[in-house]
C-alpha cells in the first residue's frame, strides 16, 4: 500500500486517512478533521443593540445560527466580538450590509463601514459585504413557519438573519 500516492490533495490526504482507519483502527473523524483545511466562515448581522451571529461547519458548507451578542456600543461590540474570533478563528467574515431596495447604500452602511474599521485589528482575513435587504423579514418568516411567534425575542430573529446573510453568501460563490 503506497498511500503517498494520495497525499498532494486534500481529498488524497482524506482518502489515505480512511485507508489507514481500516488497518490502524483510529478514529477517523479526528483524522479527517486534522487533515482538511478549516474552512468556517462567521457571518454577522450588525446593529446598535444586538449583533446576530451565525457560522458553517469547518467545510464551509452548512450554515447554522451562532448567538447574538447584546451590545452597550461599537466597542463593546468589538470586545465581544473579538472573543467569538478567537474561539472559532473563521477563514473569512460574512457582514450584512444594509443597502436600500434600489442597491443604494443607507445611513447605516456608514455604521458597518465604521465597525468594520474599528474591527480590523484583531482580523487581518477577507471580509465580504453583502447585501442583508430583507433578511430580517425572512428570519421571522422562518420562525413562523416553524409555528412560533416573534415577540420580544429580537435576539433569535438577529442571529437567524445573520443565517440568512450566511446562505446568500454560500450561495452566491456557488
């Protein structure tokens, strides 16, 4: 068995993983994931009160919400922020950029543009702005299709549209 023969590739180093299981009895999900390339991305809805947050799993492929943060202001934003970086350290950033229905850019792209400033120190890795028209909309459309209400759980409907901001980015790079 040459398993050199695989190991150029990320699907060769996955392959000769699964070769080895069979004969060494490792676990091969441990293996897997050390061998493949972390591919999470951190998708965030930014507002002045709550930032919602949502990621993939390490392939990049599957979006789920995260949490949302309850800020006081950008720094505090920032700090909270920082901590999520750190523990879940995303190959690349997903950020809701507020543009109006006609494409133009709103007050509050300024806001994003700042935080995103202000953010920069403590992530050095590709940031995407995209365009979150409506995702706050279709976050509380999929929680009445799931036959629950709204109400005064603003946080579930942030970070369920930080969800939605994700797979419009997933989708959107194929």
């Amino acid at each position: 068995m040459n398993i050199r023969l695989f190991s150029k590739t990320a699907i060769g180093r996955f392959i000769a993983h699964l070769i080895l299981f069979d004969f060494t009895g490792t676990h091969a999900y441990h293996s897997l994931m050390n061998a493949l390339p972390d591919k999470t991305i951190l998708a965030i809805d930014y507002g002045r009160r709550r930032i919602g947050l949502a990621k993939t799993d390490p392939m990049g492929i599957i979006a789920s919400a995260l949490e949302t943060l309850e800020v006081k202001s950008v720094d505090d934003g920032i700090d909270k922020l920082k901590a999520v970086l750190e523990e879940y350290e995303p190959s690349t950033v997903v950020v809701g950029y507020p543009l109006h229905s006609s494409g133009d850019k709103s007050e509050m792209c300024e806001e994003v543009d700042s935080f995103l400033e202000k953010l920069k120190p403590f992530y050095d890795g590709p940031v995407h702005k995209i365009d979150e028209h409506g995702s706050s909309m279709e976050a509380k459309g999929l929680i009445h299709a799931h036959g629950k209400k709204v109400g005064k759980k603003k946080k579930r409907v942030d970070r369920l549209a930080a969800v939605v901001i994700l797979q419009r980015y997933l989708d959107e790079i194929g």
